[in-house]
C-alpha cells in the first residue's frame, strides 16, 4: 500500500532535503497549531523570522520525531522523508475522507458527476463517437443508450489499442495493458490509465491510511515495514505498451525504499522463492519491525510457511553476516547486498530461541513492536488470514483495507477493527449499477440493473461498473451483498466470483456457502486443521470421477490428521445439504450423486500454486487460488496428490 504513497510523495524527498525541510517545518507548525492556510499569508518575508521559525519548527519536528518509534540502523535522511511524507498523506487521509463523507450524502450527484467525466473525456474516441457520449446528460440517458457489456464486447477494440491505434476506447495512452487473475476463467487483456492509479491512490490508500492510523494509532510511527512483493514479468505489446498484472512495482519509487526492510536490489531478483528468502533474511535482522504488509493474506501465509521451512538457514545467513550461497544472484546484486549485511550473533541467538520455541504467536516474538499485518483477507483470502490469525501471528491485529480489482478501486474498509470484512463503495471511483443475484439466469438480465440509492440491504448483486479505462457497463462477475449503508452509500461484502460457483444440476453452491459448510465439517473431524481446499465438478474430471451421477470433488490439505473416513467425509455432504434446500433436494431425488472428498498430500497446493501461476501468467503479487477447478489439468494433477 506504501508504493502508491512513496510514488506521489516522492517530490518531496528526491532531491533537496533542507529546501524540503524548511517547506515542511512552516506547514507543520500551522497544522501543529491547528490554523488554517491562510496563516502563510501573514508571514513577512523577512530572514530573520523565517530563521527563527525554521529553527523552532525543526526543534518541534526533531521532539516529534523522537517520541516516535523507529526502526533501528536509520539515518537522519530516511527519518524525515519518512516523517514528512506520512505527515503529509495524514493530512491528504483526513481531506479525502472528509470528500467521501459529503459523496455519501449524496450519493446519485457524486455518481451522475462521475460518470459524465469519463463520458466527456473519452466522447472524441470511436467507441465515444459510436455511442455519442457528448449528447448524454444524465445516467438514464447513458443506460438507455449503452447496452451491458462483457468482455468479449472490448477484446477486438483492446487488441487495436495494444497495436499501436489512438483513440480507440480512451483518450489517452494507456500506461499498462493488465491483465487480470484468471480466477473465474481465461485472464483477460485491461487497460490501465493515469486516473485509474490516481483515483486508487486519492481514493483508496490515502483514505484506508487515515482510517488505519485512527484504528491503530501505534502505527503511527517509524517503522519499517516488510513489504512482501515480487517484481511482476512484463511483455511488449506490438505498439511497446507494456503488458503484465495491474500492480504497483518498486521501480517507481526505488528512492525511498529505506521505509521497508527489502534493500532495493532484492526487487532485481526474478525468482519468486530467492526474492522471499531475501524478504526474509532482511526482516528478521530488524527486530523493530512496525507493519507486515502484502497484497493478499496468502502471500503473508506462504512467507510464513517458507520461514518454517528455512529458518535454520536464514539465522546462519545471520549469524555469519552473509547471503545464502543457494540463490542464484547476479553477481553485482548478491555483492550489493552482501555489503548490508554484518556478523550478528546476538540476534542470530535470539531468532534461534524463538523459533526453537515453535511457531505458534511466533511473529510477534520475532519483532515485539509489530503492529499490524495489512493484506486483504476476504474472499478467497478468507481462510489463509484465519491460519494466520490462529497460528503464526497470534495476537496481531489484520487489517483488510481494500475491495479492489483489475478494473479499479470499488470499496474501502473505513473499519479496520471489527473482524467483519465490509466494504464501503467509492462513489467517484466508478460507476456503479447492480444486477439482483436472483435475475442473472434471465435471458435479458440487463434490464434489471439497479443504481447505487436503489439497492436493499440483505440483498446480493453482480455489479455492473463504468470505469476510467475504458469500461462502459461492464459486467465484473463479482458478487457482493449489502449488509448496510453508511449515509446513502450502500456497504458491501465480498460474495463470490460468477464463474466459481459449483452447480452440477442448476443447484449453484456459492464459496461463501460451501466453505461455511467445510469448516462446520472439518470442525466435527477431532484434530483437523484446514490449510487449502478447492472444488471441481464431476463432468470436467472425465472418467476419472469415479462415478456416473454429476457430483462434487472436493480436495482438502489438512494438519493433524492422517486420513479421513467414510463417515467422516460424508459430514461434509450432510453440512452442504443443512445450507442448500435445493442441494439436498437434488441428493434426495439421486439426480446428485455423494460428494467426494479427497485428500491431499502435504505441499499440495503450494505446487498447484505454482502451475496455475505459470499457465496464466499471474503475479504472485495478484494470485488468487481457484476455488472451483476450471480445468482439468489442475483437478488430474490433485488427483495425483491424493493420500
């Protein structure tokens, strides 16, 4: 989340640091004092005043600093580009804030003004001129005119603009051609736009940074964070547009990485696991560690997983001052990091008793002042943050600050205390209408779409948005329900992907539904432990199904427990049908057949992972696992890791 700040604070820091300071020491002094602005007015441009305030603002800023919390090894340098920029995005939080506080109040003029911006912006391209988007004045103009869209209505006009053709869909050139997970299907080919990342930045992380430092004030500080990243492989479109995942990288901000434990050259190393193993070895050696920070709960897990694996490693890599000789590192990239690295044996002895003493809570005895852990933790995601929560970072506080996608910015958590995962929607960032959940099988669903003021709460829908890259009315695939309003506004939670709903006779199980039903399931199985699990339907696997009525396969990975028997497998099936009337009504008739549950081998889907990475080409920055099997090849490849 810190990428998006450092991008856009970092004019304030790239060069010239006393001018910056001066700068910051009056505006600090007015905001300190609570006055306004337009104090700066009063302020007589004489020397010895500015020397003056400049001497009393840095002693203000310099007793500031000091009360603060600090990682250790800091210089005065990394100190105040850290302090100023935070300073400054606290104070741009609270503005943004307050803008979305007023859009809630009125929630159908923020949402008619944002989308006659991206009408009149793009109104001189050929997809603006083929529906005459300079003559529509209101939304009901715009959903007369333009029909609901998939993504097959964009894949030509995407393809002319990868080529190298103006105008097509946007304005302007995109900056990447992002592709997205491929959750519920092939990935798709998005463009991405300076607003898009602008609204993100304004939008979501200024805003959920406001709310974070309100929730937790102790991670106000000067920590470092551990920022778990990979750097993401891009590929050149025929017109030199890069194509690859829709995610911030540290290139953009190489400058100011002395805010995270990664050394900036670790972000060189294309291999997935060696980057972890340095994202490792550098945290550990900071034991003030203030946020562990990722895109999603199941890097955070992954990383855990792997310190399990190599601690002894990493302490000696420690202990000896060195980099592990087992990573294949260039040779100016292992020699530059090789130079931050000391014999420390004291620290080596104390990472040593600590995990000598298990992994259970280990997180926070490996860096006592830690704070926070910020990952999204919904969704798919939901099961990983509970092993976190349960095993390796006892105690910690998670906070799931974004509802996002490749398309946008849909939603942020202004509730990061409460265990809830809800999302309040972003009236500027998109446009937003919504298809009732009970309308999508119609042949015309389309003209059931409700815009924001008229959703109910309890209620699920698709929604449908109209974005700043080129999206018109786009049907996303995301289920949410709204479990509220704030103001006008609705708040909503994470359902399901459309294309990850298990129906074999039209009975549709959600995720959402079926893993209630597995976890009440494994709950009734005596020392069973979830660790991943995913589902395919019986007509994709072929004649190894191992049986002719249509029925779910269900693998699991499971802790504690060696094998599972009938009767214990059957919990699950009896558990799904206590959720489904209509499940339960398709097993009484036999027109479903009993599901079958599968076992899987330890490091199952660590290597499913993997494939499904490779074959899509995702990032493990934007990896989300499926949790209905698309393909056969991944459901053959479980098989083979059955016990």
């Amino acid at each position: 989340m810190f990428y998006e700040l450092i991008s856009s604070m970092a004019i304030l820091v790239r060069s010239k640091l006393i001018r910056c300071a001066l700068i910051m020491t009056i505006l600090s002094i007015i905001i300190a004092t609570g006055q306004s602005l337009e104090l700066l007015g009063m302020l007589r441009p004489l020397p010895s005043v500015l020397g003056v305030l400049s001497f009393g603002g840095m002693a203000l800023i310099w007793r500031d600093i000091s009360s603060k919390v600090k990682g250790e090894n800091r210089t005065l340098s990394s100190l105040l580009s850290q302090y100023f920029a935070v300073k400054v995005v606290g104070w741009l939080g609270k503005r943004q804030r307050g803008k979305l506080e007023a859009d809630t109040l009125n929630i159908r003029q923020a949402q008619e003004e944002t989308l006659l911006k991206r009408l009149r912006k793009n109104a001189d391209t050929c997809y603006g001129k083929q529906y005459d988007f300079r003559s529509i004045k209101d939304c009901e103009a715009f959903r007369t005119r333009h029909p609901v869209t998939t993504y097959e209505h964009y894949r030509e006009l995407v393809m002319r603009v990868a080529a190298g053709e103006e105008k097509v869909l946007i304005a302007e050139k995109p900056l990447i051609l992002a592709m997205t997970s491929g959750t519920s299907g092939a990935s798709a080919m998005l463009l991405s736009t300076k607003d898009t990342n602008t609204e993100f930045f304004l939008q979501g992380v200024a805003v959920c940074l406001d709310a974070m430092r309100r929730a937790f004030p102790a991670s106000d500080s000067l920590q470092r964070t551990t920022k778990l990243f990979y750097s993401p492989t891009f590929r050149q479109s025929e017109a030199g547009i890069p194509i690859g995942p829709n995610s911030s990288t540290p290139a953009s901000s190489r400058h100011m990485l002395n805010l995270y434990t990664t050394p900036a050259p670790a972000f060189q190393v294309p291999s997935e696991r060696d980057t972890l193993y340095l994202h490792l070895l550098f945290a550990l050696k900071d034991p003030s560690v203030g946020t562990l920070e990722s895109n999603f709960a199941s890097t955070v897990f992954y990383a855990f997983s792997a310190l399990q694996e190599r601690w002894q490693e990493l302490v000696e890599d420690i202990k000896l001052g060195q980099v592990s000789h087992a990573l294949a590192l260039e040779p100016g990239v292992r020699a530059s990091l090789e130079g931050q690295m000391k014999p420390d044996l004291e620290r080596a002895t104390q990472l040593q008793n600590h995990f000598q003493q298990g992994f259970v809570g280990i997180a926070r005895r490996l860096w006592p002042q830690l704070n926070l852990v910020l990952a999204v933790d919904s969704g798919s995601n939901q099961i990983y943050g509970e092993m976190l929560r349960e095993r390796y970072c006892q105690g910690i506080p998670f906070y799931s600050p974004f509802y996002a996608a490749t398309e946008g910015l849909i939603g942020v958590n202004l509730w990061p205390e409460e265990e809830r995962r809800r999302y309040l929607l972003c009236p500027r960032s998109m446009f937003c209408e919504f298809l009732p959940e009970a309308s999508l099988d119609q042949e015309t669903p389309e003209k059931h779409t409700l815009l924001m003021e008229e959703v109910q709460e309890g209620h699920s829908y698709e929604m449908v948005v109209t974005n700043a890259s080129g999206l018109f009315r786009y049907r996303m695939g995301d289920i949410v329900k709204v479990v509220g309003f704030h103001n006008q506004c609705p708040v909503v939670e994470f359902q399901y992907r459309r294309g990850q709903m298990l129906s074999v006779r039209g009975e549709k199980v959600s995720e959402v539904m079926f893993l209630g039903a597995l976890k009440r399931a494994i709950s009734q199985w005596p020392g069973a432990k979830l660790v991943d699990y995913c589902c395919a339907e019986s007509a994709i696997m072929g004649e190894s199904c191992g049986g002719s009525d249509p029925h779910y396969q269900v693998f699991v990975e499971l802790k504690g427990v060696r094998n599972l028997t009938e009767e214990q497998r059957y919990k699950l099936d009896q558990c799904v049908q206590e959720d489904s009337a209509v499940y339960k009504s398709f097993r009484y008739k036999g027109s479903i057949g009993p599901m079958r549950v599968q076992m899987v081998a330890e490091g199952a889907f660590k290597e499913l992972r993997k494939q499904m990475m490779a074959f899509s080409n995702t990032s493990a920055n934007t990896f989300k696992m499926h949790r209905v099997l698309r393909r056969k090849e991944y459901a053959d490849f479980l098989l083979g890791k059955t016990i």
